[in-house]
C-alpha cells in the first residue's frame, strides 16, 4: 500500500535570519516556527507518517517537544550539513526504521514555511498522486526581473515568462527522490526539484499561495506574523 510520508528538513542554522537561535525554534505568535508548521503537516489527513529531521546535537527540539508526539510523528536526529544532505540522510533512516519504500510518495517541506496553507498541500496531493514524476508548490513569477553584473549594475530585464518561484512541499516518489539525491555532488541541489531535473524529468508546477513565504530575513518574521495572527483572530 502506497503511503503519504511528509519529510521537514529542520537541521539549518538560519544564518542569514540573524537571529540567537535557528530561525525554526524563533517564536512567532506564541509558538516556534516548527511548532507552527508540524501543526499545520499534522491537520493534512492523508499524511501517513511525518517526520523531523534535525541535527545530531540539537537541544532546541527537546524544550518543544518535552513529550510524546503523536503516534504518527518522529524526530529523526540525523540532519547533514546541507539540506540536501539533510533530505537524503533523512530518506535512508526512513527506509531503515519505517520501512519506506520507493512507492511511497514523500512531502518534503521547509521547516521555515509556517504559513502553509492546508488548501495548497491539498492542490498538490490532488494534482501530482498520478504524476509519473511528482510536482511542487510554486507561484508564477509577477515582478520585473533585473540581472546584475559584478558592480550591481542592471545588465538587462528578464523575460519572467514561463518562470515561477518554487515553494514546499515538494512532492516524489520516495525512488525517484533517494536515487537523485544519491548523485556524488550535492552542491548544485537547491531543492527537491533539482535534484530530479537532474534525472532529466520534468517535475509538475502547482499553483502555490503567496502566504507560504519561507522565513529568510526578519521583514519575513513579521509578515508571517501578522498571516498566522489574522488566522487566530489575535
């Protein structure tokens, strides 16, 4: 039987974020930015199994969670240095201690994504399930684009057409995902998707939401802030 299992890379240290701590354990609206987002991976049903990847000596994630999880969700203490290594070392202890199989579809999502919507993860379940490769959220790009040259001068607009800017989850069989983050180099992997696009496959685009912002800076801490406050009514 084909399961549903949701994958959250949280072994980062958010050095761009600024912040005492890694920007997953910063409190937002009462709650750590994981908190938030295994909240929001727990409501979508269909997620058979939903595991935590942390590194090796995290000490944040026992403060959180003092006790039992639910049944369905594990912490798994083996984060890499990078987050495709992250991923990677995550699928290979699944497939160790629950029995993951290449069948199986895996949800990989950033643990800095705490806006995501249930109705988006939805969309893509709906969209990508049949897909003989999988898919990912993503919005299409709506802003002029500049590139730059070494002095950040413009060199020249960007035609945006057909580009869009990709979210999480991220979504692909278990196979396809462990067998293109088994490539030597890992550095030119930035997400899930370019890791199979390196299989030469063509993952599926899915309409995202514009609230499933990824926590990079604080201006983001404060727009998430304000979307997770306008949900609870505070």
């Amino acid at each position: 039987m084909t399961r549903y299992v949701g994958l959250i890379p949280a072994a980062g240290i958010g050095a761009r974020f600024g912040a005492a701590c890694p920007k997953q354990y910063v409190k937002l609206a009462g709650k750590t930015v994981l908190e938030h987002t295994v909240s929001r991976l727990t409501k979508i049903s269909v997620i058979d199994l939903l595991l935590i990847v942390v590194a090796e000596q995290d000490d944040y994630i026992d403060s959180i969670y003092p006790v039992a999880l639910p049944a369905h969700v594990h912490i798994l203490r083996c984060g890499g240095a990078t987050r495709a290594q992250t991923v990677r070392n995550g699928i290979a202890q699944a497939q160790q201690q629950f029995g993951l199989q290449d069948s199986d579809w895996l949800l990989v999502h950033d643990a800095a994504r705490c806006c995501v919507s249930a109705d988006s993860v939805q969309r893509l379940l709906a969209a990508t399930h049949n897909h003989a490769v999988g898919g990912l959220l993503a919005l299409p790009v709506a802003d002029t684009l500049k590139q730059a040259d070494a002095a950040q001068h413009v060199c020249c607009t960007v035609n945006r057409a057909g580009l869009w800017q990709a979210q999480t989850p991220q979504m692909f069989r278990a196979g396809i995902l462990a067998r293109a983050l088994a490539q030597a180099d890992l550095e030119a992997i930035t997400d899930e998707s370019s890791a199979v696009e390196m299989l030469g496959l063509a993952p599926l685009l899915v309409s995202g939401d514009v609230c499933n912002l990824k926590l990079t800076s604080a201006q983001d801490a404060m727009l998430a802030t304000y979307f997770l406050q306008q949900e609870t009514g505070e």
